[in-house]
C-alpha cells in the first residue's frame, strides 16, 4: 500500500493504536473477524523508496519493550549493517550510496542485476507494531519497472512466517522469492493458519499471483481440528485459488517435521489425529483436484530434523534454507524456470 508516497509492500491496512498509524499484513476488518493480532507482525515486510535527495526516515515500535530490527537494501544489495531498536530509529539514505561513495561511477549491467533497481531502497522489517513516524527528503515511488513483475503468494504458519529465523531476510519465503526473481506477499500466520473463509476470501483476491505457497497446517493439527475439517476447510481454499488466481501455480507443502512426529505432545495440546494422516489428506486433496496448476510437493521431506531450533518444530536459518531450496527445485522442475 502507498502511504506518505512510500510504498509499504506486504502491508494491507494501518491499524490506529494510541494515535500510531501501525503496519498490519491483513485488512484490520479480518484481523477481528479472526481475533488475532499477529498480523501486526512484520517478518520481511518492507518500506520502499526511490530517493532523489538524502533523506531521513523515522519508523517506530509501539510495543517497546521487545526488540525491533531494519535492514537496508540497495535494490538487491544488503548493507552490511542490521539496525536493532525498542521505541524508534531514524534511517539516513540517499541516491548513489552503493559502494559508499558518489565518485565511483557504477556499471550499468550493477543497476538492476536480479530484482530491484540498486536505486530502490528497501527497508526490510522484523517486529511488531511498527509504523512511519516521519520522513524527511526528496523522493519518490519506485517505477514498475524497477521491482520485479512476478508476484509469489505465501500462507501458512509461524514456519512459513518466518519465525526463528535470525533476520527477515532468512525466511524459506524470503530466500525462495529471491532466488525465483519474485516479489514477496508473505500472509502467513504465527500460531493459526486455520484457513476461515474470510482469511480465504482475503488471500485469493488480494493481488494477481504467479506462484503461491501453502504451507498447511502444524496449527490446526495441535489446536485440536479433526482431519476432516482440515480437508473441509482447504478445499475452499484451493476451490477458491484456482478459481480466482488463473495464472498461478499451486504447490502445497504438508506438515513439516516436528516433535510430534517423536511422541512428544506439549501441554494443552489436543491431537485428534496424527501429522501423517494429515500429510496424507492434503496430498490426496490435492491430486483429486486434478489440476495442472496444483502441485504437493512434499512435507517431512524437505526438511531433516536436526535443521530445526530446539524448539523442535520452527526450522534454524539452515532449516529455511534447506526448505527453500527443496522447493526451489521442485518449482523448476514444473517451470521449467532457467534462473
């Protein structure tokens, strides 16, 4: 969404908490239907400008108390710092930053090597409650042209998210979209991915997609959904995606592995099936579709277990790699892409 002419990408509504106008990854109206907040979460959302002066932005942190993280970007290229911060940071960027200096006279095959223009700064975010406190200087929208075309979809649980992962920029979606060139609309949700029919309704007609990830779902296995609402509720999904989304694909990731796949049930928790008959409903959902835009393309397979966090179930920074480049090859494989 645009807001102050800066493009908030991976933000669909601002949330007026206490006077602060705060990022949410869902329409607020949702965010009650579901009475959840953790949209409110940025893992990898970011505030995008093209500067025509040196400019100066103030982003800030309504729940203080817990740590927030930036991350600049030059287009594709990473500054080497990460920005960490409780109540709020000011950001100095400007035009011609690349190499740190203005002399050096940079190669044109350097100004849009992958995705974005070099130009195009990217403020990569990890937090909550965050928003733009203000921002100084000249600048401008980045032009079509300058970011990618090709749009990839992402829902799914805090795995999927991004959780665990030591920066914003570690999640397998992050990496997965950069390596594929794509632009990254990253909906997924920490500690409920139930898939309502408003959530639904929500993903489906929220952009126009050329690849979308569901990673579905450790959540609604441990919160105590029966198998056969599972299937219930991804059939409307999937029903509604293929539908709504003509020029996607479709590739389905099962429950990925996790303590309870050892016999290990935490507190509170009420299974009335196993992850393996989950696994096995999405897969036969799946193929009984029939669709050539619909894929399942794995589960416990594209992770191995000692690349989790000790949490036994989100993956470390090498489990979202692995992950990432597992599915990486499977979408090759059905695109025949030749990045």
């Amino acid at each position: 969404m645009e807001y102050k002419d800066l493009d908030l990408h991976g933000v669909h509504d601002l949330v007026d908490i206490r006077g602060r106008m705060i990022m949410s990854r869902y329409p607020q109206r949702i965010n009650t239907s579901i009475n959840h907040e953790v949209a409110y979460q940025m893992i990898g959302g970011e505030i995008r400008l093209y500067p025509l002066s040196d400019c100066c932005i103030t982003i800030g942190s309504l729940f203080c108390w817990t740590q927030a993280k930036c991350l600049v970007f030059y287009g594709d290229y990473a500054a080497p710092e990460e920005i960490i911060f409780n109540k709020e940071v000011s950001i100095h960027v400007g035009p011609q930053k690349v190499f740190r200096t203005q002399t050096i006279q940079i190669p044109s095959v350097l100004h849009k090597p992958h995705r974005f223009h070099n130009q195009v700064i990217r403020i990569v975010l990890l937090g909550e409650g965050l928003y733009v406190k203000h921002i100084f200087g000249k600048y401008r929208l980045p032009l079509p042209e300058e970011i990618p075309t090709q749009k990839m979809l992402v829902y799914g649980s805090s795995i999927s998210q991004g959780c665990n992962a030591t920066s914003p920029d570690l999640s397998y979606a992050s990496i997965l979209s950069r390596r594929l060139g794509f632009d990254l609309y990253n909906y997924a949700l920490s500690g409920h991915a139930f898939c309502e029919r408003e959530v639904c309704d929500f993903l489906v007609s929220s952009n126009t997609y050329q690849i979308i990830v569901y990673e579905l779902s450790v959540n609604m296995l441990t919160n105590g959904y029966s198998v056969e609402e599972f299937k219930e509720r991804v059939t409307y999904l999937l029903k509604q995606t293929l539908l709504n989304q003509p020029e996607a694909n479709i590739y389905c990731v099962g429950i990925l592995p996790f303590y309870g796949d050892y016999g290990i049930m935490k507190e509170g928790e009420e299974l009335l099936n196993t992850a393996d008959e989950y696994r096995m409903a999405y897969r036969d959902l799946v193929t009984s579709f029939a669709s050539p835009r619909l894929f399942y393309i794995g589960d416990q397979d594209l992770l191995r277990v000692e690349n989790l966090s000790s949490d036994l179930l989100h993956p470390s920074n090498y489990g979202m790699i692995e992950i990432a480049d597992n599915i990486y090859r499977c979408i090759k494989d059905k695109n025949s892409f030749s990045k």
